[in-house]
C-alpha cells in the first residue's frame, strides 16, 4: 500500500537543515537533521587522508634532518681525531631521528592500505547509492521498502541497503526477505 509513503531521499532532504555562518573571521558550516533523517541516510564517504598526510608530513621533516645529522657527524669525525668508529658516526645520528621518520614511513603504509581499502569500496558504496534513491518509507508502519519487496524497520535501513547493493554486484538473484 502506497497510501503513507514517500521516497527516502525526499525524507532525508526535507529534514535536513543547513547552516553556515560567520564567526570570528571564519565561516562555519552545521547540519541539524530528525532522528528519522538520521536513520534513513547513508553515511558520507570520506577518504581517510589523515594519516597519509601525516606520513609524508613526519618522513619529508625526518629524512632530510637525519641526512643533516649524518653529515655534521661525520664532518666532525673526519677533521678530528676521534677513537669512535665510523660506522657510529652514521648510526647515532639515525637512530635519533627514528622515531620521526621511521613513524612517517608506518604512517604512509597505513594510510595508503586505508585508501585502497577506499577504493575497493567505491563499486559498493555506488550500488548503495543507486538503492538508496529508490527506497520508499512508510509512515504508518515505520518500514522501508524497496522496488523488489525487501522491506525493513527504519533502524535497520542502511542495513537493509548495503545488503541489497551487496546482493546485486555479487550478482545473487534471491531477494532478501526481512
């Protein structure tokens, strides 16, 4: 019955609010949306760069400072006559800097496994899009409901989604029953 019903992106656009304003020099961006929009949203797709740029951030100021650190050891143990051996010269310096780019280093391999992972979920995240936009909520039941039948309680909407979007890209031809 399609007498209480209205598209899911309807909903969630209609009880969204933006805002943005000024304060301080700055401009300040705030949604406010109901619990409801809440529930039938999907979330935002963000690409995790946090810690890629951190990386190269912590390698790029630890690299160059311990290549710095090496010379000046070096120079020092060249025009003096210094009993340490030479390899000492060349470790101290570099196990100083460690910590800064030997982070750097873990920092980028974390971040770039982060963003494949990203990246592999896009085809996902398309397909959860395309199903999304063709739920329909049922105010009197509280239910959401897709073109094929599967149909769920608000809450488990975004569940009920990314299930179906899964379904369709693996290519499983039995429509899911809640």
């Amino acid at each position: 019955m399609t007498d209480q019903t209205q598209p899911v992106p309807g909903i969630v656009s209609s009880q969204t609010a933006y805002a943005s304003a000024y304060s301080r020099g700055y401009r300040a961006y705030g949604t406010s949306s109901s619990a409801l929009a809440q529930m039938l949203s999907l979330p935002a797709a963000r690409p995790p760069r946090g810690l890629v740029t951190a990386g190269w951030i912590l390698t790029l100021l630890g690299v160059p400072l311990a290549a710095l650190f090496v010379l000046v050891s070096l120079s020092a143990h060249h025009s003096s006559s210094h009993p340490a051996p030479m390899w000492a010269s060349v470790m101290a310096p570099l196990l100083m800097t460690l910590p800064l780019w030997l982070s750097g280093l873990i920092c980028r391999g974390i971040g770039y496994v982060r963003m494949s992972a990203f990246r592999r979920g896009a085809p996902l995240r398309e397909k959860a899009w395309q199903v999304w936009s063709t739920a329909r909520y049922c105010f009197r039941d509280h239910v959401v409901f897709l073109p094929h039948g599967a149909h769920a309680p608000a809450q488990f909407a975004r569940s009920l989604i990314f299930d179906t979007a899964q379904h369709a890209l693996t290519g499983s031809h039995t429509p899911i029953r809640s």
